[in-house]
C-alpha cells in the first residue's frame, strides 16, 4: 500500500509530521487543534498544513501466545514442564482483520515520515501501546512526546508546544513492557498450574493482582459469617432538648449487664458540669482522582467502577473535563485557572468565585503530588446537551472542583460534661454556623441547644442494651478504597510505606478491570451493590495457605515498585527479570504443595450465548467480546462487543450475538460519518471473524 504524505518545508527543509493517536477520535481533535482542519485518508487524517495524524484501536500489537515457541507453554502442554520463563517475549499484530489493516497503516505511515509524534494516552500504559507498534515494525525515526492533560483546543496545543524528546520516556516504555510480560507470565503459570493440577474443568485464574484482590473479599466474608456479636452495656440520660449523655468508657472497653447496673446503682451525686464550644474550619474536598471519583458514585449513585470510568471517558473526550486515567488529587499550578474560569462565567457559583477573588484552596497545588497526570477538573469548554449519566457526573466533577475554590466551612462542636461520684457523662453535638463550600451541595446553616442546658435539665438514668457489628460487605467503592489504601493489611512499617509509595494494589487505570475480571471469572458476584465471593472464589483461595505468594497485598505492591524504579532508571532490566523468574518459580512450588482438588458445587454455571458454528463448543460472554470456549483448542470465532462502533452502535448485546452466531441477518442502527443515523442489517462472517454489512 502506497500512502501519499502532504510535504511541510520548515526551515528550508522537507519534513513529515506523523501523530500517532490511540484513537480516531484523538487524531481528528488534534487535527483540528493543531492543522486547523483535515481531510480523511485511509486510516488516517491529513491536516490542512500536511500535518499526518493515524491511530491505534487500542492495542494492535501484543505478545506472541507462549504455546507458539513451545508446545509445553500451553494447555495441552506437560505441566512439568511448568514454570516457563522468557525475557523480552516477540510481538505480533492482533489476529483481527481490522487491527492487521491500520497496523499496516500506521507503520507505513511511519516509515514515510521524518519525526514521529507519540500521542497515545499519556501513561504508562499509552506509551507502551506506541512502543510495541514502533518495536516491531522496526522503524528508527527522531519520537517526540505529547502529554495531552485535556482534549480542549488549548489543551492540545499546549501539549504541542510543550513535546519532549522520546528518549525521556525510555523508562516509561521500558517499563509497561515489563508490566505486560510479568503479568503473562505470572497468570499462565499460576493458571495453569494450579487447573491441571486440581484437575478443575473450569479454567482458575490467579494473577498479580486479581488474586489479592479476591483474598481480601474473602477474607472480608468470611471476617462476617465467623462474627459472634457481643451484647454489652451502658448507662446515658437526656436532657430536655433530646441529647444524651452517655457514660465515659475506655476505648473497647464493654460492661456486662450486672457491672452497668452496679454502677447505675451507685449513681446519684451530680456535679462539675462543664460546656466548652470551639469552633473548627473544614476546607474543601480534595480533588477527584479516579479511584475516589469511582468511590463516590459507588456510594451516591451506585455505580460500577467501571461505568464512572466509562462515563469519565466520555466527558474527556467532549472535551469537558481532563483526563480520566489520574492517580493525583492535586493540579501543578493554578496559573490557568482565571481563563478557565471566565470561560464558565455565567454559571453563577463562577461568578461569584471571580467576584469575590476566591482562589483555589492552596494545598490542591502542589507539583511534588502530580506525576502523570492532574487531579480530574473541568476544562475551558462549557458542557452543554449533556444528559443522563454524562450530566450527572459531570455535574459531580463541576461542583467538586468549584467548592475547592470556596471559603471553607466552619462548624461548632459543643461538649457538655459531668460528674456523678467517679464516672463521667458526656454529651457532644456538632452544627453547621457558617456554609462557606458546603454551600454548594445544599446545606443550610443549624441551631444548636447543648450550649444552653443545665445539669437541671438532665432527665434520669437508663440502662442501655449494646452489641458489638460486624464489618460491612464490600461495595465497589469501599473495595477500591481498600485497593488504593491497602498498606493497612500490612504490619512492618518498611511494607507499609511501600504500599503507599505506590498507591496500593493495581493502578486507577485498572482496578475497576480487576473487579470485573473477578466477577466474570465466577469469583464473586455483585447483589445490591454490595461484593460478595462465590463458593468458588473461596475453594481457589482455602486451596493455598494464607502467606501464599499471590494472595499477599505486598507482592503486587513490590512488583509496582520495581516497575516505578524502572520508569526513573533507577532499576535495570535484567534485575527486574532475576526477581520476575525467582517468583514464578517459588509460586510454582506453592501451587505443586498444596494444590487440592476443586468441588463439583463450586462450578457455577454460565449463560450460554450460542453455540460456536465453527467447533459446536459454547460461546460465553466476557467483559470485551462473546466467545468461543474452545479457545484452548484453536478456536478463534469471536464477535468483539464494540465491532460496530466505528459506525455509531457502541456495543453488540447478548441478543444480537446470538442471532449473528446462527448465521441471521440483524437489522442494528448506526451513524454515518456526518452523524446521521441509519438502520442496515449486518452478519458474522466466520471465515473473516468480523462483522460486515448483510448485502455486502
């Protein structure tokens, strides 16, 4: 395939621009941001100053299957053979028509330019994506680097004018390669060690992260059904206006019922009553990063982690609020703000901010706690036409953002104290007496009465039944806070600051992936919110015993740090890979000592979609596509859930599915590429794995 490329002279020189986009969408934003308009290639745009901008799918490029450089890597291969090691595992293109056909693209598109612009998502995760096309194309052009924080025109050119060096990123690069492979390796062999070996008809996952995770519902669950309460007691009297005064005990310390009414018997001799009110400042909220932006909607709304990021990255890509994929609840610096500010100031919370010279809370700023990326904020550009769950988060982010910039809130704590004989009694109360942010969530200012009450207005004593409560289920949200803030599993202080050095386990780009996993693996389940494990989610983590290598929160936390180190240089390949092959090989021992065989009962079993036209095997559905059960025997039929994306239908059901797996024609509604909508019918073509228009 020749590509034609539109020639710029800088300097008297020919030069070829090439931006390569994780996107289409991506790559036609910064067109337009930075060309000033386009008009389209074959998989790709050509700005109108001969500017090139393509773009990946996401991954086009990804390890080779081991089993392809040696049969024992695989399912059908000798399990003694097992742990495999390999370092620096070859690439190929993704076996999907589509992804081989703009693979061919952009690597064309590639060798015909003079400098390359690296504009995937900027992270760990974006550049790799970059890297693996650039590595095995075996192209050797000048990179250069966008770090685009928000998809607004000035966003965009900021991030153009402000590109770095490709070579700086070395390590970045270096280090999403070593994130992917030791993944691979560690969840093959784990995987398949521990499936052969129990003999499971059901393939059971294990991984660097998901089984910790798992460990930790586990361990929650099992923490509440062993949980024996314990009924104790305590002696309080009211006053007039309702508060209560209750009897002053040490921290965990619990009265039977004849010690309270030993006491209660011996009570009757009221002084030293005290009140002392203090006033106490509360400033804003942080900021949101993605992890307590997912924690919150849990909470208020009841949302998956996965669709607040699904819905974030919607909002990102309007160019409404700044990337989504952030670990940060700080912005750099503040200098800005004002712009953006003006730009929204017609909203009436704007403009009292800029009227009455609020500044942003000043701890918010802070470079040492912004690495890849900001906090998540709104951008210069105003949302409009959003609805549903797009207007409801983003009005979430909007006042989040806004109340940062508010005076803080004042509340009053009263404390009322007396003696009777050695025991002390204490009410406390706390009001609202100046709104300040939290005016813009709807609270109105309290009236308090503890501070107007005398020992004459305390009624008589009663005896009060207590019991102690056992921790609540997981929900989504308490789950990511125990991901993020997971150093509190660990006890030696050196693991601990570890832990939070690198945020807990999993990353803000994954954990919501990592709970999904679970859950489609038939680990846990998901009812009224809350996350309980599955019969077999328990029988995979009693098989092991509890300091078994992959069920411990410190490892992963380990694994993050070597690969941190990694990103800045300071930690070689080759150690990293010594470290990676003592683990696989330590695992593997554990897994060969205590493997045990897993019940019938803990099977459970999964809706069947369809049955595969090619081998007659299942077709179940997973978090990205439906398909094939006979994977491990060669069968490649698969129907990916965002086939029909590019033409305006974001997901393929459950229903669709089925209907295009029997060979049916089904009639779906797309857009064209002006955004008019259509209706077309549209197949599975089994030999070319994709789907394609019905009178094709």
């Amino acid at each position: 395939m020749k590509i034609i490329i539109l020639i710029k002279i800088i300097g008297g020189k020919i030069m070829t621009q090439l931006f390569v986009c994780e996107k289409p969408s991506v790559a036609r934003d910064l067109a337009t941001a930075l060309s000033g308009g386009y008009k389209e290639g074959e998989g790709h745009y050509i700005g109108n100053d001969g500017k090139i901008y393509t773009f990946a799918f996401g991954h086009l490029v990804s390890c080779v299957s081991p089993v392809s450089i040696n049969e024992d890597w695989g399912w059908k291969g000798n399990v003694n053979k097992l742990p495999f090691f390999i370092k620096d595992i070859p690439l190929t293109v993704i076996d999907n028509p589509g992804v081989k056909k703009q693979y061919k693209t952009v690597t064309n598109l590639m060798k015909e330019s003079d400098l390359i612009y690296i504009a995937t998502d900027a992270a760990r995760e974006g550049e790799h994506i970059f890297r693996k096309i650039y590595k095995l194309s075996g192209v050797k052009k000048p990179l250069k680097r966008l770090w685009i924080q928000d998809m607004t025109k000035e966003g965009l050119t900021k991030a153009f004018n402000n590109a770095k060096d490709g070579s700086l990123y070395e390590g970045l690069a270096t280090a999403g390669k070593l994130r992917e492979e030791s993944d691979l390796l560690v969840g093959l062999n784990s995987t398949m060690l521990v499936t052969k070996l129990s003999k499971s008809s059901k393939v059971l996952s294990l991984g660097r992260v998901q089984t910790p995770t798992l460990a930790m519902i586990v361990s929650r669950d099992k923490t509440i059904e062993n949980f024996s309460k314990v009924v104790h007691y305590s002696i309080a009297a009211v006053d007039k206006n309702g508060a209560k005064y209750e009897l002053v005990l040490d921290k965990d310390t619990h009265l039977t019922k004849s010690s309270a009414e030993s006491i209660l018997k011996s009570l009757g001799n009221r002084n030293s009553f005290e009140i002392n009110t203090k006033s106490k400042k509360e400033k804003p909220e942080k900021l949101f990063d993605l992890t307590e932006l997912q924690k919150y909607m849990n909470e208020k709304h009841k949302w998956s982690a996965a669709h607040t990021l699904k819905m974030t990255q919607a909002l990102y890509e309007k160019k409404y609020v700044t990337y989504p994929r952030t670990s940060s609840q700080y912005i750099a610096n503040d200098s800005e703000l004002p712009a953006l500010l003006e730009k929204h100031a017609s909203h009436e919370w704007v403009s009292k901010i800029i009227n009455n010279g609020y500044k942003l809370e000043s701890s918010f700023v802070d470079p040492t706690k912004v690495t890849d990326h900001e906090a998540i904020i709104i951008t210069s550009k105003v949302a409009t036409n959003l609805s549903g769950d797009e207007a409801t988060l983003y009005y979430v982010i909007f006042t989040r953002f806004l109340a940062a910039f508010y005076p803080y809130a004042v509340k009053e704590e009263t404390t009322a104290v007396f003696k009777d004989q050695e025991h002390t009694f204490k009410a406390k109360e706390t009001i609202l007496v100046e709104l300040g942010w939290r005016a813009l969530y709807g609270e109105v200012l309290q009236q308090g009465s503890l501070s107007n009450c005398s020992l004459n207005d305390i009624g008589e004593y009663s005896l009060m039944e207590k019991e102690t409560q056992p921790p609540k289920r997981y929900t989504e949200g308490t789950l990511l806070h125990d991901m993020k803030h997971a150093a509190k599993f660990l006890e030696e202080d050196s693991d601990k600051k570890m832990m939070k050095t690198v945020e807990g386990i999993g990353t803000t780009a994954t954990r919501d992936s990592i709970i999904e996993k679970l859950v489609e693996r038939g680990f846990i389940e998901k009812k009224k919110n809350q996350i309980l494990s599955t019969t077999l989610g328990r029988e995979l983590i009693d098989m092991m015993p509890e300091d078994f290598s992959l069920y411990s929160v410190k490892l992963t936390a380990y694994f993050e740090t070597m690969l941190a180190r990694v990103e800045h240089g300071e930690l070689d390949e080759e150690t990293f890979y010594e470290e990676l092959e003592g683990l696989l090989s330590k695992t593997a021992d554990e897994i060969r000592g205590n493997v045990k065989a897993i019940s019938v009962a803990a099977t459970p079993t999964k809706e069947v979609i369809a049955t595969c036209p090619k081998c007659k095997k299942p077709i179940y559905e997973n978090s990205k596509a439906y398909s094939c059960s006979g994977f491990k025997d060669g069968c490649k039929t698969t129907i990916w859930k965002n086939g029909l994306e590019k033409l305006g239908k974001k997901t393929i059901t459950k229903t669709e599915a089925g209907k295009l797996f029997s060979g049916k024609a089904v009639k779906v509604s797309l857009k064209s590429k002006q955004g008019k909508a259509y209706k077309a019918e549209v197949v599975f073509n089994l030999d070319k794995n994709w789907i394609e228009f019905s009178n094709k």
